[in-house]
C-alpha cells in the first residue's frame, strides 16, 4: 500500500543528502587535484552535479523529510543526479554501479513495487544511453563489457529486491504489532472509560485476593485519593452480612463459578454503614492462569433502604395511630346506637355523641396531617394567593379557644396594627402555625400560649410561646424528624403521629422560610417561624411600623 502522506524518514533522508555531498565534493577535489578528465567529461554535467549534489540534493532531502509533498521531487532529483554521475563520471563497468541499489531501496520504501520497478529500470536504461552515447569506449570488447554492465545491474537489483524484502516483512511485522497494540490500548481505553462512568465502585480482584484494577467511583466511596491496587481487597474492604458476620471476598476470588448477587450486605459499621447491593461475577480465566479473578460491583442502596424503611414505619404509625380513634368512634356509635334503641336520650347519650366528634376530628386530622405530607414530599404545588394575616390568626384562634379554655390556658393572639397584605402560600403558613399552636396547647398543662405575629422586611415573622413541659436539649435536634416523638412520659401520654413538627419544617423550607425552637424543661417553650412573603404593595415605613416592643419579641 502507498501511503503518500508519509514524509521521507529523517536518517534515511539525511543519509542520501550527505552521500550526493560525498560524490560532488570527491568529484570536485578530483577534478581539481588531477590534470586528467573522466572519459566523458562535460562542463554541464560538471556544474549540474556540483549544483545538485552540495545543494538541490540536500535541500530536497530535507524538506521532504518535513513535508510528504517534496518526497518524489527528492527522489527523483537524486536519481538524475546519479544518472548524471553514472554516465559522464564513470566507466560502464563502474563500482559506483551498485551503489543504485540505495535508491532503489529508497523509491521502494516509499512507493513499493512501481517504486522498485521504475528505479531498476531506470538503472537499465541509464546503462543503455550509455552504451549509445558512448559506443566507442565500448571498444574493441563491446561484448564483455556489456555482459559486465549487465551483471552488475542485475546484481545491484537483486542486491536492493533482497534488502528490500527484508525491510517490508520487518516493517509488516512491525505494523501488525503496533496494529495490534493499538487496538488493544484503543479498548482498555474504552473500558476504562465505561468503568469511569460508573457510579458504584468497582473492583477486579485476581485469584489471591489482591486488587488489579478500580474505577473513579471507588476511590469517592472509600473516601480515599489512594489507589488500591497491587493491595489485599480485605484489608480495605470491610464488608459484614447482616448477621455481623465479615465476608471476605477474596474467598470469592478463588471459588465463584457464576455471578451472584447479594442485597444484605453492610459496608462499614454504626451510623456511617451503608447497605450494599454486592455484584461478584467471575473473570474467564486467560492461558496459563489458575484462575481470571472476579469483578465486584458495590450498589449503595441506602437509600431505598431508608425509604423502603421510612415507608414501613409510616404504614405503621400511621396504621396504628388511626386505629386509635377509630376504635374510639367504633365503640361510641356502638353505646349511642345501644342508648337510642334504649330509649335513653339524656346528657350519658350527648357525652358519647361529643367523645365520638371529637375522635373524629382527630382522625380527620391525621388523615390532613398524611395528606400534606404526601403532597408536598410529591412536589405538589398549593399555589400562593392574597393572605390577610389577622384573618388567618382569628380563624386558628376560633379553632382552639375551647381546647383552651377546657384547659384554663391563656390563649392570646398579639398582631401587629394593620398588618399590610400579602401573597403566600394561605394552606402552608397556617398549617405551619396551627400544627405549633396544637402542639403549644397540647403539651401546656397550666399558664398560656401566645401567639405573636407581625410583616417586617418582606418577611412574616410569628412566635408562639407556651408555658407548657418545655423539650429537652437532646430532643430538640430531633422534633422536625418524621415521627420523631419524645420519649418524655409527659408528651408520650398524648396522642400524636409524630408528624406535626415535620410537616412545619418542610412547609416552612418549602416556602424558603425558617423555623426554630428555643425551650426549657419544666418552663415552656417558644417556636419562631420567618417565612419570606411578597407585600401586595409597598407600604411607607411609617406605616409599617408596628409598636417596636412587639417587633423585637418576634426576632427569631
Ligand atoms: P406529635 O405532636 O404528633 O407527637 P410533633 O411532630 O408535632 O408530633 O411533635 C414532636 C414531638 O415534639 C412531640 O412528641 C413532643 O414530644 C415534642 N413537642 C412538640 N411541641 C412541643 C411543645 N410545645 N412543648 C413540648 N413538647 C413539644
């Protein structure tokens, strides 16, 4: 194949300029040094070889050697410089006869057969000009000499097709192996680039249980910028099952006929472990292996294991909380139905009448309690509407007055004078501020429970206060968990599904807004809640300034 986008090689290149140099320079000292002339010297042919050897030669040579477009223009010169040298500078039979072999080899590497076929040829024709231009130093053995010449031009070519040979198998040999290993890089690239993109970690592990190879992934998971390989897989690798049991996986290294997949896999102890989904699947031993080794593919599957966890526990609170008041409404229609076919219609009758409307709302509540969550946790939007906010806060006080009041606590409302309008979420802020006022007075057993409230800087600011048991500093941390419910006896007493405080962070969050708590055993405590909202329209300072002693208790 001719590839003619090839440049000359550089040595061989450098090696033809230096030579066409020898020959014009040796000519020229001859020349110069003997008074005697070549057989058929000519002037022209003295200038051109002088001109070609020191310089069109060279030059040629060196820009080919850089650019493919000069390579047959070099090749080419150098052989009319040879010819010129042959012909007017030697005898037919001439040792310098088989120094073309060089350029046959030459035009050979570079334009293979015709490349061989044009230069020997030209050889025999340089041989036949000279026998016609020259017929008389042929003379009086024209026969001999010719049989010689032709001899010689055999020789040179058969010398040049020898060499020639040799170097194309090399070279073919070569090519395949680089062919060869080039393909093989080609897909290790492409297989580490598919291991790359993998985001579990995986590991080959040859039959000793060392590791061979890692992708990126597994250097984030073990939280290391060090590379594995060359070491023990156990020694890194700490995986358990769920009994606690270690599972080794060179064992698997040295046995595993197929692949298996294992889903109770822990990586790690205590809070930071993770469940793992573990791949292992066997390496087809390669010739001369005992064994190929395996790859292992750690799946993190936390996550499904937490939601799949956080799931079973909600269906069973919930379950469980709802069957509470269920139960509770089951047996008080049960007594008021038993009432009424008795014919009793006095105050045992309305008691049970109130008991059960009082377990129904309860359990409509949790039933609103599971559907905001669901609704929001879905990303359903509730959409923003104009809220007035006295009006939002009459209604949540109407709402819990009596609850109040059955319980002698105190239940104020402080709002800022004319509060201006705004665009919020209605549904989310009071369910945000219902849910810590239910809690306030569920869990306040004397004193009161304020709920202060006020528009400051494009935000709406709302405490609620209470003087109820107060939560420990441990349970703060957790009360905005889901179904976090604290272990204090007090609060345990109470019905509840531990979703209320939850469902304030995540409104709140969800309307880019705070929320927090500050509390003391035995004291109380007081829930603040900022909520950015956007004002109906710009209100002068003045005006929005409500008594300043108020603004300052709503600080969060
Ligand atoms: P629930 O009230 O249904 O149990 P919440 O998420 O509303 O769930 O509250 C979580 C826990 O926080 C409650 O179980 C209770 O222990 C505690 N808690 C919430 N509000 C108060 C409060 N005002 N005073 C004392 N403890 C509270």
């Amino acid at each position: 194949m001719i590839d003619d986008t090839r440049t000359l090689s550089k040595g061989l290149a450098y090696t033809l300029a230096a030579l066409s140099m020898f020959f014009a320079i040796g000519e020229f000292i001859l020349l110069t040094l003997s008074n005697e002339r070549p057989p058929h010297y000519n002037e022209f042919a003295t200038y051109f070889i002088y001109l070609s050897g020191l310089l069109v030669v060279p030059v040629l040579m060196v820009l080919g050697a850089r650019m493919s477009k000069f390579k047959l223009l070099a090749i080419l010169w150098f052989h009319l410089f040879m010819s010129t040298l042959l012909l007017w500078f030697s005898e037919i039979v001439s040792p310098f006869t088989p120094t073309w072999s060089l350029l046959i080899l030459f035009a050979s590497i570079y334009y293979g057969w015709k490349g061989f076929i044009a230069s020997s040829v030209n050889l025999i024709i340089n041989t036949g000009i000279y026998i016609v231009l020259f017929p008389e130093s042929l003379v009086p053995e024209a026969p001999i000499y010719i049989g010689i010449a032709i001899m010689i031009n055999v020789i040179t070519i058969l010398n040049a097709y020898l060499f020639f040979r040799i170097i194309k198998n090399g070279k073919d040999k070569n090519v395949e192996l680089w062919i060869s290993r080039a393909a093989e890089k080609q897909r290790a690239n492409q297989l580490s680039a598919v291991l790359n993109s993998i985001h579990d970690p995986v590991l080959t592990i040859d039959s000793d249980g060392m590791i061979v190879s890692q992708n990126a992934a597994s250097q984030s998971f073990f939280e290391t910028n060090e590379s594995y390989v060359g070491r023990r897989v156990d020694a890194f690798v700490s995986l358990y099952s769920k009994d606690g049991g270690q599972i080794l996986l060179s064992e698997y290294a040295d046995n595993i006929t197929n692949t298996l997949i294992r889903d109770d896999v822990v990586y790690g102890q205590g809070d930071e472990r993770l469940y793992i989904s573990l791949q292992v699947s066997r390496i087809e031993r390669a010739v001369g292996e005992k064994s190929g080794g395996i790859v292992v593919v750690l799946h993190d599957i936390t996550k499904q294991r937490t939601l799949d966890s956080e799931k079973d526990a909600f269906i069973s609170v919930t379950s469980h909380e709802l069957r509470t008041p269920i139960t509770a409404i089951e047996s008080g229609i049960g007594n008021i139905k038993l009432l009424r076919s008795q014919g009793v219609a006095d105050e045992r009758l309305d008691k049970f009448v109130d008991d059960t409307s009082k377990q129904v709302t309860s359990l409509s509540q949790i039933v609103k309690d599971i559907s905001i969550v669901s609704r929001v946790e879905q990303g359903v939007d509730e959409g923003v509407e104009e809220v007035d906010l006295r009006h939002l806060l009459q209604e949540l006080h109407d709402k819990y007055a009596d609850q109040a009041k059955q319980k002698s606590l105190s239940f104020t409302m402080q709002i800022q004078d004319n509060p201006p309008a705004f665009i919020s979420s209605r549904l989310y802020l009071s369910a945000v501020i219902e849910n810590i006022v239910k809690n306030a007075i569920e869990y306040t057993k004397v004193g009161s429970v304020t709920v202060k409230a006020s528009i400051e800087n494009g935000h709406l600011l709302c405490s609620v206060s209470d003087t109820g048991i107060g939560i420990s500093e441990s349970d703060q941390d957790k009360i905005f968990e889901k179904f976090y419910r604290s272990e204090d006896y007090r609060a345990r007493d109470k019905s509840g599904t531990g979703l209320g405080l939850y469902i304030v962070k995540l409104l709140a969050t969800k309307m880019n807004g705070t929320v927090r708590v500050d509390s003391h055993l035995n004291k109380g405590s007081t829930f603040y809640v900022s909520v950015p909202v956007t004002l109906v329209k710009e209100v002068p300072s003045e005006e929005a300034d409500p008594a300043s002693d108020q603004k300052d208790s709503l600080k969060p």
